[in-house]
C-alpha cells in the first residue's frame, strides 16, 4: 500500500467559505520510489480569508498571484489521493481532506473512500508518557526539538508528518526507551 501524506494551507477554517492556499502530498511508493509535489494555490475569493489564517501560514499575494488556481491542478490532485491501494497520513489529516474534497466536490470530482491515518494518534501513543502536553505539530517539534523554521508552510509541515510518522510507527519498545534516554539528555 502507497503511503500518501497530505498537508494544506488555507485562508480560514470552513471549508465551504475559505479556500486551499497551498498543498503538499508526499508519496511513499511501494517499490520504494518517493514523490514530492508541492504548490501554492491561487485563491479566487481572498476577500474572504480570515487574516489570522493569512498571517500565520504565511501567505504572499504576489506567489499566489503567479500559482494555478485549483481548476487547473484539481484532476492532477484527485489522481495522486485518490484509489484502492493508498493510505492518506496527516497531521489531523480530517482537516485537510475535508478542504480537498469541498475544492475537487466544486470540480465535479469526488475521492471515494479512502483510508486515513492520524500522526497525532501516534505522539499520543508514544510520546504523551514521556512528556508531551500538547499534540500540535509545532509542539511536537519543540518536545523532539527539531527545526520549527517554516512551520505553517505545505511543505515543512508535510515532510515533519511524514517524519513523524517514519519515527514512531511500530516503533519496537526498546526504541521507546532510547529516544525516551535521548529526549532526556537533550
């Protein structure tokens, strides 16, 4: 089964009023191969973007402005999330899909069923114990005390989901122990 991590930037909350601003989706081939597509998304109503949203994910008129608009990337989108042999992962990936699916719903596209998994499940499982107050991506680079420059952009938050995931999925008990030593030490 490909693993697919997802993650988006948007202009608000609601997925039927605000739109995606950037997208990230990491794939992770059977075979090996890994994927990388990344791109900001020109927004059609930016008169209704919330402007916390705008200031923290960063945005930047003049890079939007040069991006496509969904439209144009909404077929490529729905080809790389959707099928039987995928999983989507995410930092509460709900959130994400659910914009997704509001954006390609307006294309006359639909994902179908599709399986998830949530990273945030994860650090609860494996990293609570150990300290963890707070299951936030940008929390969980401060506990693992990872880089946080660019955290609130597609791209850094798609790759620390997928580094997430690569660190404590079936990790083995003994491996628990060790980073718990190491977190420690740090």
């Amino acid at each position: 089964m490909n693993r697919v991590f997802i993650d988006t930037e948007t202009t608000g909350l609601k997925p039927v009023h605000h739109e995606l601003i950037e997208i990230c989706i990491i794939t992770e081939h059977e075979g090996g191969n890994v994927e990388h597509y990344e791109t900001k998304i020109r927004p059609m109503n930016i008169q209704r973007a919330d402007l916390k949203a705008l200031e923290i994910n960063g945005y930047n008129q003049k890079e939007c402005n040069k991006a496509p608009s969904f439209d144009q990337i909404a077929e490529d989108i729905h080809k790389r999330l959707s099928g039987r042999n995928k999983i989507i992962i995410g930092h509460n990936p709900l959130f994400d899909i659910d914009f997704i699916e509001e954006h390609l719903f307006k294309q006359g596209l639909t994902l179908g069923r599709i399986r998830t998994f949530d990273t945030a499940s994860l650090a609860y499982e494996h990293l609570y114990d150990l300290g963890l107050k707070s299951l936030s991506l940008s929390n969980i680079r401060r506990f693992l005390k990872w880089e946080s420059h660019g955290e609130h952009r597609a791209g850094k938050d798609c790759q620390d989901t997928r580094r997430l995931f690569n660190l404590l999925f079936k990790i083995p008990w003994w491996k628990k122990v060790i980073l718990w030593v190491q977190l420690k030490l740090k």
